[in-house]
C-alpha cells in the first residue's frame, strides 16, 4: 500500500500564511514536499518575502504574491499566476481572518459602545476572507481534486465572552465549512474535500496583551482559560501540525464536512 500521507508534490496555496500559526504550518508543509504559495498583504509582504526564502534555501519549493482576499480580481489575477508556475492546485488553506477592539465588548463596557463598522469588518475579513478565495481557487481543484481547510475557532462551537464580532465570524466559518463540503461533493464529486480545523488558545502576537499582562504574568482571562483545559496550558503552535497533514493527505480520503478539534479538551470540557 502506498503511504496515505505522501504530500510531495503537491501544491499548497495558503492565505493569512505570516502569522504565528502560519508560519508554522507553511514550514512544515514545505518540508514535507509540498510546493507552497504564500498569499499575503502587500504591509505582510517582506514578511511573507522572508519565510520564501527561508523556504528555499532549505530545499523547499515557494512563492509569495500580494494579495486581498477580499478582492476577487485580486485572487483571478493569483490564481493565473499559481498555475503558470505551477500548473495546478490541491490544497487551499483559508487561514486570513482577525478580530478588532471595536468589535469586542470588554468588562466596563456594554454591547451599546460596540463599533459597528468594526464588526462588519471583522464579519468580513473571517466569512468573506474565506468565501471568496474559495470561490476563486477551488475552480481549479473541483476537476483533479483537492482538499480546502477552513480555520474556526473555539467560537465556531460556543459564544466566548467579549469577542462578539469575532465569534459571529466564526461560528459562519464552520457553518460555511459543512455545507460547502455537501454542495461541492454533490455537484463535483468524491474528489474535492472541505474540512475545518479549530484551533485551541495559541498564544500569539495578536492576543498575546489580551492573555498576558506586561510582565508577562497570565491575566484573569488566562487563567479561566487554563483552568477550563483539562491538558492545563495554552496549545503551542506547532501541535497543530498533525491534523493539517491528516486533512492534507489520502488517510483522511473520506473525509469531510467535519471539523478538528485541537484544543487540549477546551470544547468537551463542562465543569
């Protein structure tokens, strides 16, 4: 039997792929054999630049392009060029998304002081930050196949409190997530796959003031967090990269609508 979890080869295009759980994911996929297209903000671009070349000059295969995932054109005109240099796609990864101040109710302020246009921001930077590459690059996955991992969140599942806007996005995310894997395998077959993966609390640049406090001590919010995952600590970055292979590969062949949990028990825990 061959090894269902050869990747070599394949071409991986991934968005938000500069961040802490990016950059991880991107590294690691390279290693692996896969040849990776870094999608990123034209402010993300030296970033995105910089992890190429790391890339590269480890053996690996990638390329990086300026892109807006909320620009459809902008994704047409990635697309041409994924395909010029490397003829195909297999494997989308949506991970883009992000939340704002505005969009969050903290604990002195009611859900009167919300910043609408933040929340439509953050509704559509994760929904529509996710819908429309999709739209886009699955045109050319749906004739030889390809799986799409969409990343939720722990608010996928359950409101957390403050992130209003954010947990709105998400939990659409996952909705998106499951009928998206119904429609495209109806209409286009058994080959073209959509899964979720939602990752636990991962301490990362963008939440880290929010999780700690500047000496670098857990904040209140930390410890609720902790105290309600039974593993008792944050998930590191790189604990995700099991599941991203498995939902990559042909050992998850049969898989899909479904979303994976890598949370250290958060989502099951109840008391």
């Amino acid at each position: 039997m061959s090894n269902l979890f050869d990747l070599d080869g394949k071409v991986a295009v991934m968005t938000g792929a500069t961040g802490v759980l990016g950059k991880s994911i991107v590294k690691y996929l390279a290693k692996q054999g896969c040849k990776m297209v870094l999608l990123s903000r034209e402010k993300s671009f030296e970033s995105a630049k910089a992890l190429v070349e790391e890339i590269i000059s480890e053996g690996g295969q990638a390329i990086n392009l300026i892109s807006d995932v909320l620009d459809k054109e902008s994704l047409e005109n990635n697309l041409k060029d994924i395909l010029k240099t490397y003829g195909k796609i297999d494997i989308l990864l949506n991970a883009a998304g992000g939340n704002m101040d505005g969009a969050n109710v903290p604990p002195h302020k009611t859900i009167f002081d919300m910043d609408l246009d933040a929340m439509r921001k953050v509704v559509d930077l994760n929904i529509f930050g996710t819908v429309t590459p999709t739209m886009v690059f699955a045109k050319a996955m749906v004739e030889n196949g390809g799986t799409i991992i969409n990343f939720c969140s722990e608010s996928t599942f359950r409101p957390l409190t403050r992130v209003a806007g954010y947990g709105i996005a998400k939990a659409g995310v996952g909705s998106w997530t499951k009928w998206l894997a119904a429609e495209l395998a109806i209409k286009f077959g058994e080959k073209i796959r959509v899964n979720g993966i939602a990752p636990g609390f991962i301490l990362t640049n963008q939440n880290r003031t929010l999780l700690t406090n500047p000496d670098g001590s857990l904040t209140d919010r930390s410890q609720k967090i902790i105290g309600h995952t039974p593993i008792g600590r944050f998930v590191e970055a790189d604990e995700l990269l099991g599941t991203i292979h498995y939902l990559c590969s042909d050992a998850s062949k049969a898989v899909t609508g479904t979303i994976s949990v890598v949370d250290g028990g958060f989502e099951s825990f109840t008391i």
